[in-house]
C-alpha cells in the first residue's frame, strides 16, 4: 500500500499527555498532603502567639488567592468557550475602552490589595521589635551549628538546642561568625536572617511545654541541610533547675576511670584549640577553665551530655543510637558531616571509648 506523500502526520501525543496529566495530578495531591504531614519543620501548627500570628495572616490571604484563581480561571474558560469562533458568527463585542469596566476592575484589585497590605504592614512590625521584658537570648551562627548564650542568666553558653521557659516570650538577638545564615523555627515565628557584623532580633514564645524543632534557611556552605537545631521549652521551675545546672562546673571524674583516660585524650589530643570547658573546683590538677583558643571555636562540652542532639542537631539520626552517632562523629567528623570544620583526630577504639565515657559524666 502507497501512502499519500500530500497526507500530513501528527506525532501521538496521547502518552505525552497522560504523562503530564499524572505529574500535575500527584503534584497536587503531594502538596494537598503537606497539610496533614506530620512534619516536626511544619508552619501550620503553631505553638506560639507569633506564629499564631502568622498562621492567621497565611489563612485569610490564601483563600482571597483561591477565590480569585477560581474567578480568573473561570472567566478563562467561560471566553474560551462561550466566545469561540463558529462558523457565520458575529465578532463578539468589544469592551476596550469602556471606563465604568477599566474602573472597576482596577479599584477591586486596589481595594484587596490594601485589605491585604494593611495587617501584613503591622503583623511585619508587631513581629520585628521584642517587648521591653522578653528574656535574652544570643544566637551565633556558625557553619554549621547554632550557639546560644544567656546573658541574662549567668552568661551560660550551649549549643544545638534552645532552652527556654513557656509561656514567656523570648528574644533572639542574633549574628553570624562567618557566613549569611538564617535561624528558621516554624513552630514559634517565622525565618529571619543572620547576618555577619550585624544583629538581627527574631521573637519566640512557645505556649506549652515541649520540643520545637529549627533549621538554617539561608544556603550556608557543604552542609547548609545539616545545620538543624532544636528549641526546648520547660515550665518555669525546670526551667530554673536547667540554669541552675547550667551554672555548675563539669565534674572531674576519678583517677584511673575510663571517664578519666577520656579527660587526657580531651587535653591531649587538640581538642582544648576549639572546646571550651569549665571545671569544677577539684584537688585533681585540672584547670578550673580550659578555654578555646581565639579563632574558630566549637561548641562549649561543659554541660555536652545534657544536650539529646550534637553535630549541629544532625545526630542522632532516626534508627542510630546516641553513642553509637557519637563513635562514628569521633571516628571521623569530615565523614560523618561534609566540610566539618573538626578534623579527623585518627582516634583509636578505646581513645574514643574513653572520650565518650567523660562526655557522658558532662551533664
């Protein structure tokens, strides 16, 4: 059989759109799911007034945008077909300079606009500013750990995890040792940059009791996905035990220990150039406070054990113990953790056996 060469040939394009009909449909079932995801980084839970507050705001704007994307697409639609060319038809007629039309449909989009603009203009200052009471709380952004100082409360220093007191709100005075970072807690307030040089103030408040999960926003380097952290609320009076403890010395554990045979790997092996740590009055010979030196410093150790997460809150992982997380990151940080600034110390079994045995008494 010859074919017609004057016959034209179309490409089937049924596959090709069944194809994008399935990605569009699961793309918008994955993201109607998000809402229902039990995700401990989701924005629609609210803990706190603020983001409570922004949770607020979010509702009202995305159901405006719904109801116009529906007109919108409706209108589409409806001129597409009501409008489409037939044979014998009249052009349609035009509404091109008609002014009562223009008018009106550049005041209703003003007028929403402003509607819009107005709360949000207010909520952005209501959120910027802390109340004159709010507790202090410093925030150092480094590659790729978050530290947290009080200065209100004996000059504590930690890091990972943000201990704070329900129910009273908290202010995040924050900066950056090296990079742009951005301290992000969805639970209690929006993301907020941190920046070099510069301070920057996120309000928090948590409502309850309970663990609120945080991360870098702002892309940071190697391991921006692994720089996570973690803000902890406790009611007042576990709140005041925790400094309490915090104010404490580490202990010095007895000779001939394997927490001891740690404590000489910790001063022999480097590790004093970057980890601070303060020590209780002791009779034993070791300084009361081993300070890093100036330069890059790594998380102070004083209180290491009272903390569930290290490695910038990205151990312990789902399914691996907390030594276990803690051998394979003294085993070889860089590894364990992509640009790690902590170097691989070619630690043997029983010297990072040991270690883990004095970290554990730093409670």
């Amino acid at each position: 059989m010859v074919q017609d060469p004057t016959r034209r040939r179309f490409p089937r394009s049924r596959p090709i759109s069944r194809l994008l009909g399935t990605a569009a449909l699961g793309l918008t079932l994955s993201s109607c799911s998000l809402i229902e995801i039990d995700s401990p980084l989701t924005t629609f839970k609210p803990a706190g007034p603020f983001a409570e507050r922004i949770d607020q705001l979010f509702w009202p704007v995305f159901w405006i945008a719904v109801v116009i994307f529906v007109i919108v697409q409706g209108a589409i639609l409806f001129s597409v077909i009501a409008f489409r060319d037939r044979p014998g038809r009249k052009e349609p007629k035009q509404t091109h300079g008609n002014a009562k039309l223009e008018v009106t449909w550049t005041v209703i989009p003003a007028l929403i606009l402003a509607g819009i603009a107005i709360p949000t203009v207010r909520g952005v200052f209501d959120l910027t500013g802390c109340d004159s009471g709010a507790m202090t709380v410093d925030v150092v952004a480094h590659q790729w750990w978050f530290e947290f100082d009080y200065p209100d409360n004996g000059d504590i220093q930690t890091a990972n995890v943000m201990v704070i007191p329900a129910g009273q709100e908290v202010c995040a005075v924050m900066t950056s040792e090296d990079v742009i970072h951005s301290f992000w807690v969805p639970a209690l307030n929006g993301k907020r940059d941190v920046v070099p040089g510069h301070q920057t103030l996120l309000r928090l408040q948590a409502d309850q009791p309970g663990e609120y999960w945080a991360h870098c926003a702002e892309f940071c380097g190697l391991s921006h996905s692994l720089m996570r952290g973690r803000v902890q609320a406790l009611s007042q009076s576990d709140f005041d035990a925790w400094v309490a403890g915090q104010q404490e010395g580490a202990p010095v554990p007895a000779e001939g220990t394997a927490a001891w045979d740690g404590l000489q790997v910790y001063l022999s092996k480097g590790c004093t150039q970057c980890h601070t740590v303060d020590f209780a009055a002791n009779d034993q010979g070791v300084e009361d406070n081993i300070v890093a030196e100036p330069g890059f410093n790594g998380p102070n150790l004083t209180h290491f054990a009272s903390r569930d997460v290290f490695a910038g809150a990205y151990l312990p992982y789902e399914g691996l113990s907390y030594r276990d997380a803690l051998t394979q990151w003294l085993h070889n940080p860089p590894g364990v953790k992509p640009g790690s600034f902590m170097p691989n110390l070619g630690l043997t079994q029983k010297e990072i056996n040991d270690l883990i045995a004095w970290m554990e008494t730093l409670s």
